[in-house]
C-alpha cells in the first residue's frame, strides 16, 4: 500500500506542473489577446497639466490603416480625418474646465476605439489672505483664537495644501479630498491658537501651494503666499525670580523691571518710596530692610522682594583687620613653639 503513494504522488506532481504550464499558455494568450484588444492609437505628450489660459498641444497617431480618426473635445476638437497617421489637439488659450479631450479611431472591422486624454487643468489662486476670526485688537496670553485662511478661485483643489507659518516655522498643512470638483472653488481654512508671551510680535501667514506631481511646472508653483498677520499678545507681569538680596552700593539698583505687555506700573511698599513709580531704586538711598515691589497691568500683577544688607567700609576692613591680626598671632605663636622646642631638645 505504502509503494502505491509514491507513483500517485509523482502522477500528481506532472499533473500540477502540466496545469501549471496550460496556466501560463492561458495568460500569455490573454496578454496577446489584451494586447491585440488595445486601442492602437498613441498619445503623445500621455497625459498634460495646463495652467488655465495656457496652451496645449497633444499627438494622436496611429500606425494601423483606418476608417477615419479625430479628437472628441469641447475647444479644439479634429474631425474625423481620413487620410493622416497623426492628427494634433490644439488649443491656444484654454479655459473651458469640462475639456475631456478623447482621440478616436474608425477600424475596417468597423469597430471604434478610443482613448481618453488625462488633463491636469489648474489655476493658481488670485488671492490668499489670512484674517482672525471674531477677534480684533490684542490677544491675550493662553487663550485660544481662530485664524482663517481665504484662497480665492483656485483649481484643482485635491492638488492643493494650505500651509500654515509663524514666522519661518511651519505650523499646520491642510490637504483637500474633494477630488470630484475639477472646476475654480474658494476654500477657507481655519486654525486655533494659543499664543503666549513670546508670540507677542509674531507675525502668522499662509500660503496655498499646487503640487501637480512630476509632470506640473518645477519648482511647483509656490504661489502666493498671505500678507503676514502680526499678533499682538497681553500678557502679565512675571519676574524670574520672587526675592533678590542686594548688598547697598553706590552702582546697585533695586531693579523690579519686568516684561509686560500693556507695560506694566510700579508700586513700591515703604513709606520711603511711597510716591515712587520707577521700575528701578538706588540701593545707596536706602537704609537696610526689606522691600517689596509690585509690577502691576490689566491682566495681573507680580511682587518681587529686595533685601537690602549693608556693607560698611568699616565693617569690611575690621573683618580684614581681624583676620590679619590673627594670622600674626598665629604666625607667632607658631614661631615661639618652635623656638622652644629646638631649645629643649637640645639640653
Ligand atoms: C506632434 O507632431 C508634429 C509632427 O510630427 C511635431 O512637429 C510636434 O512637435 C508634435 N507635438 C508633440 C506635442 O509631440
Ligand atoms: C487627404 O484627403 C484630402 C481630400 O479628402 C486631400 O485634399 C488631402 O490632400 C489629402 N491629404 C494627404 C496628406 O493625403
Ligand atoms: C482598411 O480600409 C482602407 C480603405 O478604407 C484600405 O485602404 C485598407 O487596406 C484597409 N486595411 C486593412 C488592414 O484592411
Ligand atoms: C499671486 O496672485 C496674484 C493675483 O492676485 C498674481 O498676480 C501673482 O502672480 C501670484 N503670485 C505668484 C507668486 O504667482
Ligand atoms: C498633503 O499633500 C502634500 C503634498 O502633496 C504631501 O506631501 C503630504 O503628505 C499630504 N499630507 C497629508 C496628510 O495627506
Ligand atoms: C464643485 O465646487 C462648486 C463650488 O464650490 C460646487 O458648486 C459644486 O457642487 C462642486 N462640485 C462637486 C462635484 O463637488
Ligand atoms: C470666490 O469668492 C470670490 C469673492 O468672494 C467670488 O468673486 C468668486 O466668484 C468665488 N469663486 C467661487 C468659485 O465660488
């Protein structure tokens, strides 16, 4: 039983590989019978991307004796010629946007073949311009705002990206999926923000760019690209640090100075300084203590304390007179020790 396997195995194998071989007999037939299906006209450019208003210019040719062949489109359309191998769809200025240009041939077996002409139609907008959304005047720091991005009668719009920049940084992009939609649209896009403190002076902008693939204008057409929106932002005072010891000096300032924007107003909490309103105090007018200032604007206020030591002449030299003095001393001492024990150890 276990002998008879193997030649029903082997017969299965030369039937697998005869299948095999009538399978790639069956699909070179279809290839040769695809081929022979095909239309046999050439275009030439295969496919074009025109600017809207620009020119275009397509070969159609065959090298098969016909009945008759043309262009079908709705500018520039050829009637059916009877005695060329190539006929040219021609436009000069095109701006019809349903174009759907087709070359055709009359075979003698009276059958009709055609093929379709892949049209790439765009137009760089006329405008693109970039505005806040329900907002006007400053913004204030961490809240959220909406920008939007107008791009006027531009086409195709699944070709389109819409970026975002502030200053040189990009931001966002958007791309369309529309691709339906062949003819000019206008697209507004929107995008949140929250600025902080150090937006204050940005400047936002957008920029609508066509990216029509290998076969589009190179570089591709970059085009227009927003006036900059420069961003305002309110934000309150915040000083690095809360305390600052100082050491009174004739050169030293009490400098409460913050970045603010409204710029913020200054208080100071000593009778001394009650009427000041300056960012900044001598260090050298002021007796030792403690003083607070407060940097204050619409949005908020923050306190910076100062301490304030003094630092005597007198003070500084009786600290360096001290430590002369007992460095003699010890010099000294030092010197009678050794004195002493030379002695003594010569008896
Ligand atoms: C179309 O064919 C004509 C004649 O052969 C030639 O002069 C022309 O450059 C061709 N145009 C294109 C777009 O290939
Ligand atoms: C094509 O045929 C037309 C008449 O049908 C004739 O006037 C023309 O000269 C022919 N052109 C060529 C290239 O044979
Ligand atoms: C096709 O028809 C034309 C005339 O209409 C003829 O001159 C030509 O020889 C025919 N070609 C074939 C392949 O039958
Ligand atoms: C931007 O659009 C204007 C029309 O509004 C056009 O004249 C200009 O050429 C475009 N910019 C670029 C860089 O193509
Ligand atoms: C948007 O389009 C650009 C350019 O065609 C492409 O590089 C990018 O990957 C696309 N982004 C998304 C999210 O589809
Ligand atoms: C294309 O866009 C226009 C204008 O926005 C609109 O009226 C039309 O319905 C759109 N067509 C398709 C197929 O999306
Ligand atoms: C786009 O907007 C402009 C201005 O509002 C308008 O003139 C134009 O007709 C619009 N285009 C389309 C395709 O809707």
């Amino acid at each position: 039983m276990q002998k008879g396997t193997f030649p029903l195995t082997t017969s299965s194998r030369v039937t697998y590989m005869r299948l095999t071989l009538l399978g790639v007999f069956f699909l070179c037939f279809s290839l040769l019978t695809g081929a022979e299906a095909e239309c046999p006209l050439q275009l030439d450019p295969q496919r074009v991307v025109v600017r809207y208003g620009g020119s275009v210019e397509v070969n159609c040719s065959t090298s098969v004796l016909h009945n008759g062949m043309g262009w079908e489109a709705s500018e520039g359309g050829v009637p059916k010629t009877f005695n060329k191998s190539l006929i040219t769809w021609r436009v000069i200025k095109l701006t019809e946007w349903d174009i759907n240009p087709s070359c055709y041939i009359n075979l003698n077996n009276s059958k009709q073949c055609q093929i379709e002409l892949p049209v790439i139609f765009y137009k760089t907008p006329d405008s693109v311009s970039i505005s806040t959304v329900k907002h006007r005047g400053p913004m204030k720091e961490g809240q959220q705002y909406e920008l939007q991005c107008d791009v006027h009668d531009v086409a195709p719009v699944q070709y389109l990206t819409v970026k975002w920049y502030k200053g040189q940084t990009l931001l966002h992009q958007t791309n369309f999926s529309d691709t339906e939609n062949k003819t000019l649209v206008n697209k507004t896009v929107t995008l949140l923000i929250r600025p902080d403190r150090d937006d204050d002076g940005a400047q936002y902008w957008c920029e609508a760019e066509l990216d029509l693939g290998a076969k589009g204008p190179q570089p591709p057409p970059k085009i227009n690209s927003s006036e900059p929106l420069n961003v305002e932002v309110y934000y309150k005072p915040q000083h690095s640090s809360s305390t600052e010891t100082i050491i009174k000096d004739d050169k030293v300032m009490l400098d409460c100075s913050v970045k603010a924007n409204p710029a913020p107003d200054y208080t100071w909490s000593s009778d001394q300084l009650k009427k000041t309103i300056t960012s900044s105090v001598k260090s050298s007018e002021l007796s030792p203590g403690k003083y607070t200032c407060t940097a204050t604007n619409i949005l908020g206020s923050d306190s910076k304390v100062f301490i304030l030591k003094s630092t005597e002449r007198t003070t500084f030299w009786a600290i360096v007179l001290t430590g002369v003095v007992v460095a003699v001393a010890l010099i000294i001492a030092y010197l009678i020790f050794k004195f002493k024990f030379s002695k003594n150890s010569l008896i």
